[in-house]
C-alpha cells in the first residue's frame, strides 16, 4: 500500500547512533582514567576531564540503547533516539572550547541524525497531503446507470 518515508535515513542514525555509542564509551574510559590521549590543559565549559569522561561514557550507553530501540522499530525509539541524538549534539557545544572541530563535526552529525528521525515515520500519502498535494477523489462512471 503506502511505505514509510525515510526508512533509509532512519537506519543510517540508528548505525552512526552505534557507531556514536562505541565511541562515546571508549573515550569515557580514556577521559576516566586520565589517558595521555587527551590535552592535559583543555579547558571546558563546566568541570574537568575526569567527569566529562563520565558524562561521555553515559551518553554512549544511552545511544547504544537508543540505537537498539530504534532498530526494534516503533514509535518509542525513534523519539528515544531524538532526545539522545539532541543530548548529543549539547554535549558536543559543550565541549567546543577544548575541541573545536571535533565538536563542530559531531554536532552537525547530531543534527543530521534528529533530522532524518524526525522524517521517519509518515506516510508518502500523509507528505503530500502536508504538502497540499493530494490525490483526487475517484471519478464514477455514470454511463452504466
């Protein structure tokens, strides 16, 4: 009948959600443990290395499973997946100021990721009836009568 709109990108923010999540815990573990990976004078928004490594590390699990909800489909997953996606791309300008590019990347990923979740979901029919293009009602014959 009908498919959903945005089945493709939606699959791509649950796969950079993973691969979101993968990252985000190694380099929690790496900022915990004050790994030699990171500038030791970086300066950030609020606290130190220590607890934005923990700060990371829970947002990686919260894509993980953001990524696993989505995969599983329905309607909760996706908006799991948005909030996550969004608490993503705040942490990510939070730490613009020992990072810059980095955060700049990852927030524009974060925000391409919101923005194929929130396509996801609708109808063809129901994007063009929003749009204002929709069918013409079936036309009877009446030659038949």
């Amino acid at each position: 009948m009908y498919e959903a709109k945005g089945v493709g990108r939606a699959i791509f923010a649950g796969v950079y959600l993973m691969i979101g999540s993968v990252l985000n815990i190694i380099y929690g573990i790496a900022e915990i443990s004050r790994s030699h990976f990171f500038v030791a004078n970086a300066h950030y928004v609020f606290s130190n290395l220590r607890s934005w490594g923990w700060v990371t590390l829970i947002l990686g699990v919260l894509e993980g499973l953001a990524a696993l909800s989505l995969f599983a489909g329905g309607e909760y997953g996706r908006w799991f997946a948005i909030v996550v996606a969004s608490l993503a791309a705040i942490s990510a300008l939070l730490q613009i100021s020992s990072y810059p590019l980095w955060s700049i990347a990852l927030f524009a990923l974060s925000l391409w990721i919101i923005h194929g979740l929130v396509q996801y979901g609708e109808t063809k029919r129901e994007a063009e009836a929003a749009m204002g293009a929709t069918e013409p009602p079936p036309v009877r014959s009446t030659m038949n009568r």
